[in-house]
C-alpha cells in the first residue's frame, strides 16, 4: 500500500528515527502525519499517474521489454512457490508485491531476480506459510541453473 499524505500508518510501538518525532496523533515523519491504517479502495488501488510513464520507462527501458521482465517475474515467483509449496495465494501475493515495487523503482536499477526472491519470501510471512530464507535462496539458485542450461541447449552449434 501506498501511504499518501492523509492515509495514515498503524498506531502501535514505533521505532523513531532522529528525523521523525511522535505527538498523541500519531508519528510526525518529514511534514506529514502517520497514525493509523485507512484502506478504501481508493487507496489501495496504485493511481492512475503513477502507471505511466514507469521509472523503468524513464531510465529508457521500453513497453515491450518491461512487460517481458514483469511476465518473467512471475513466471519466476510462480515456480519458486511451487518448488517451496507454497499456497496459490502466497504466490499470489508475491506477484502483486512483485509489480507494485516496479511502480516505484526501475528494473535499470534494481534486479528483477533478487526483487521476486524478495517478494516470495515477504509473500510468505504474510500469508502465514513461511519459509526460510534458506531455502528461498536455495529453490532460486536451483530455478537460475535450470534456466542457464536450458538457454545452453537453445545456442547454436559453433561451426
């Protein structure tokens, strides 16, 4: 969820930077003033502006190979969840996580893989199957040389 000025944080023990201060209405972090969670659809949904142009877009990456590396991406958390058996909806929820974060970042800057690893695992703790990041890492390093030889069987033949 994206917090915008007047949506409000949870309430609750709070860790504070030196930048940030509390009052009885909640945390004072910069000019704005968290306090406590309201979703509406309204706020749960990414705004229309923020959908385009992308930050990849701005970095120079076109449409079409964004949309190849978001489809990889899940490609990728689908088959790690399948691989840590994780419920439908946790790999769900990682692939929701997955593309909200590359509303905010580029995949110039960020790697698309390490994000998915990421997500899976944060999709885990969420939906209350987790998993150790152990084997997250594992299950991904396993799913890179599968797609490494797989990419070698593709090449042609020299000579």
């Amino acid at each position: 969820m994206f917090l915008e000025p007047g949506v409000h944080m949870a309430a609750g023990p709070l860790s504070v930077s030196s930048n940030a201060s509390t009052n009885n209405d909640g945390i004072l972090i910069g000019d704005k003033v968290y306090s406590e969670v309201f979703l509406t659809i309204d706020n749960s949904l990414i705004p229309e502006e923020r959908l385009s142009p992308t930050p990849s877009m701005l970095d120079g990456l076109d449409l079409s190979t964004e949309t190849d590396l978001r489809i990889l991406g899940c490609e990728l958390i689908q088959s790690a969840g399948i691989l840590l058996r994780l419920p439908q909806v946790a790999m769900g929820t990682g692939q929701v996580l997955f593309h909200r974060f590359f509303y905010s970042k580029s995949f110039v800057k960020h790697s698309f893989e390490i994000v998915a690893m990421a997500c899976i695992n944060l999709a885990s703790k969420i939906e209350e199957a987790p998993r150790r990041i152990r084997d997250v890492i594992n299950v991904f390093h396993h799913l890179r040389q599968i797609r490494g030889k797989n990419d070698q069987l593709h090449l042609p033949k020299p000579g």
